[in-house]
C-alpha cells in the first residue's frame, strides 16, 4: 500500500473530479444572471406604478380689470401754408434787377425786382406838367367869374355872359382834379416799377431773369412766397365715425376732456412724432358728398421749417376718456378664418375655456375689448401656441414685458 492509498483511508484525501472546479463557476453565474433577470422583471412591473403622473402645462394668465383710457383716432393729413403770396406784376415794363437769393427768407416790404422805370417817370413829368396848368387856369378863370359878378349889378354884362364865366370856371376846377389824378396813377405805376415782397416768409425760385418782359395779368407769376412758421394741416374725418363719436357722448361711453382741443398730435412720414402739438381751429359745417367726410383744420407752430407745405402726415386726434375701459395684450387675441376675435381664459379648476372676443381698437400695444370679457377674467397671455380648449393648466405670472402692459395682477 502506497502513500496516497493511506491516505484515503483515513479520509484526509479524497478523491477530486476532473472537472470539478469548472462546472462549479458557471453554476455561480447561472445564479447571479437569474437574480439580475428576477430584478429586473419586478422593477419593469411596478416601475409604471411608482413613477408620478405629469404636471399640467404651465401658462402664462393675468386677471382682466377695467381701468381708465384716453382714447384717439388717427386721421390722415396735409401741410398747407398759413399764407401764400404770388409775386405778380401789375404794370408793364422789362425786368432790370432781382434783388433776392432764391429760397431765402424775406420780410414784408423787401424788394425783389426792379422794373426799367424810365417811361414811369416820364409819365410822371408829363402830369405833374398838366396838373400845374390846370392849376394856372383855374385862377384867371377864377378872377373873370368874380368880375362879371361885379359888371352885371351895373348892366354892363349879360347874365349869359356871366352864367358862361362861372362855368368856365368850375370847368377848370374839374380840370385841375382830374390832372391831379392822372398825376398820382403816373406815381403809382412809378412806384410798381419796385415789385416788394407783400408778406414776409421764403420765397422760391425766380421764374423770370433780368432782361425778361412782364405785363401786368400774365398768367405766371414772378415767385411764390409762403409763410411757414405757423402752419395749417387739413383733414377729414368720416360721417360715420363722427356720428358714433356723438353717440358715445350722449351714451355716457365717453366724457369729454377740457384739453381735447389742444391736444392734436401730429406724426411725420417717417414715422416719428411732431413735438410741437397742435389745436383744431374749425370743423366744415356741411358733408363732402363725393367723400362722405367732413373736413377740418388744425394749427402747428412751425419755427424750425420742419413741416413743408404738400407734407402727407398723420394727426391723432383725442376723443375723449374711457373710465371702464377693459385693455388686454394684442398677444393675447387670436383671429379665426373669418376674422373673430379668440381669446382662452382660465375656467373652474383651472380648465381652458375660448371665448369670441371683440376687439374694438388698438390702443399701444393692447387691445381696447368690448365683448366678451369681464373685469376678473384670467385670460392666457404665455403659452398659446401649445394651450388648447378643454386643457386643464398651471396659471403662472406672465413672462413676456408685453403682457405686463395689461397692468393685470397675475393669479
């Protein structure tokens, strides 16, 4: 008996496979795989139970309140000057001198042309001659009458002799008076040869040179000069809307304010506000028939020459003052295919609910709502484009500036 057989006889040596060890290992993993396999399965069966149910969509709502407003209407305008002057001739002559800078500015009584002068003053020599005979005549004519008076108290001289020296003699009187005034018209047409500025405002292009013939009634005149430093802007505004406007008055709807008038706005073409305001000086009393407007005029101070006469501008006109006005974000009003206003407010239990809205006028950058909603309203200002009727949400504080312009308290 060897050793090894010893040894398995006192058991302290048993005998091994040859595959032992091997078989063993993949049992272990074989176990460790069914475990993982095991938890996976319950957690993919009590996962879904276990995880919490969604929040719903956050928007954005403010609470709808009547506030006050002034309101206005827009109306489409022109400059017109508050004087226009055409330079005219009004004798006949040849032009020898323009004393004026084209598009300057020039005063009431500046001369501008210089008419050739010499046929005036001739004239002038000519009567003034005539008016000093007359005047010479007058006296003997005179003295003769006197003396026939005296001669026919002494039967010396016929009363048909007298009646004639008395005639004679108013004869020249009328003379002298009708030389006197081919005198002063000769003065005159002498002083026209001067041709003076008749206001005072900038005068435009010369539409004649020196050298030129003018005749007094010529069609075209010499320049034009406009005065620009107050200007007029005409308007028009509908029948229809001036009728409403009355209406609302007498509703209650409006109340006037006592700076209505003097507080008409003007916008440029560029866009841009006019920073002096200006005042409505008359309303037409009839209707155009072929516009169905009534026009109006307003004043514009304009020292800096900033508005041009033949401007197209913009006036905004106040009408008066909304006490219950309800004002809203234009964000906040969708339109359907047929043009209706839409607007979604929050309902009970925080549910969705469209409303058909009429949304009368922009005022900013809001809406000015006539129907449809009512003070405390929570209407959806955030989130329209994922918000749906029906929905139920999570009112939050709007986030976009424009919708804080409500001035509603978010809920």
């Amino acid at each position: 008996m060897n050793v090894d057989t010893q040894l398995m006889d006192e058991g302290r040596f048993a005998p091994t496979s040859r595959h032992g060890p091997a078989t063993g290992k993949v049992l272990i993993v074989l176990a460790l795989v069914a475990i993982i396999a095991a938890g996976l399965y319950l957690a993919l069966r009590t996962g879904p139970a276990m995880a919490p149910a969604p929040l719903p969509p956050a928007v954005g709502v403010i609470a709808v309140r009547e506030e006050p407003v002034t309101l206005s209407i827009e109306l489409p305008g022109r400059v017109v000057a508050r004087e226009v002057s055409e330079v005219r001739p009004q004798i006949d002559g040849v032009i020898r001198q323009r004393l004026f800078e084209e598009g300057s500015y020039v005063r009431k009584g500046q001369l501008l042309y210089v008419i050739e002068d010499a046929p005036y003053r001739a004239a002038v020599a000519t009567a003034d001659g005539r008016t000093a005979e007359a005047t010479a005549n007058i006296e003997a004519r005179r003295a003769q009458a006197g003396r026939y008076d005296d001669l026919v108290k002494l039967d010396a001289v016929s009363r048909q002799e007298v009646e004639t020296a008395r005639a004679a003699y108013a004869q020249t009187k009328a003379s002298v008076r009708a030389q006197q005034g081919a005198l002063d018209a000769a003065r005159i047409n002498l002083a026209f040869t001067r041709i003076r500025a008749p206001i005072s405002g900038r005068i435009g292009r010369s539409f004649v040179t020196v050298g030129a013939l003018v005749q007094a009634g010529q069609p075209t005149a010499l320049a034009t000069i406009t005065r620009t430093d107050e200007v007029y802007v005409d308007l028009s505004q509908s029948a229809d809307e001036m009728l409403d406007l009355r209406d609302s008055y007498e509703a209650g709807d409006l109340s006037r304010t006592g700076s209505d008038v003097a507080n008409v706005r003007l916008i440029l073409p560029n866009g841009r506000p006019y920073a002096r305001p200006g005042s409505i000086r008359f309303s037409e009393t009839i209707v155009d028939p072929t516009t169905g407007a009534v026009a109006l005029r307003a004043l514009f101070a304009n020292p800096d020459g900033r508005l041009l006469p033949g401007m197209t501008v913009r006036t905004v006109l106040p009408e008066g003052t909304c006490r219950g006005a309800i004002l809203v974000p234009q964000g906040a009003v969708t339109r359907d295919e047929k043009g209706d206003g839409r607007a979604l407010v929050l309902g009970s239990n925080n549910t969705l609910e469209q409303r058909t809205v009429t949304a009368d006028r922009a005022v900013g950058d809001r809406w000015l709502v006539t129907r449809g909603l009512v003070p405390g309203d929570r209407i959806v200002v955030d989130g329209l484009t994922t918000a749906r009727p029906g929905q139920v949400v999570t009112p939050v504080p709007p986030q976009r500036n424009g919708a804080a312009g409500s001035k509603g308290a978010s809920q």
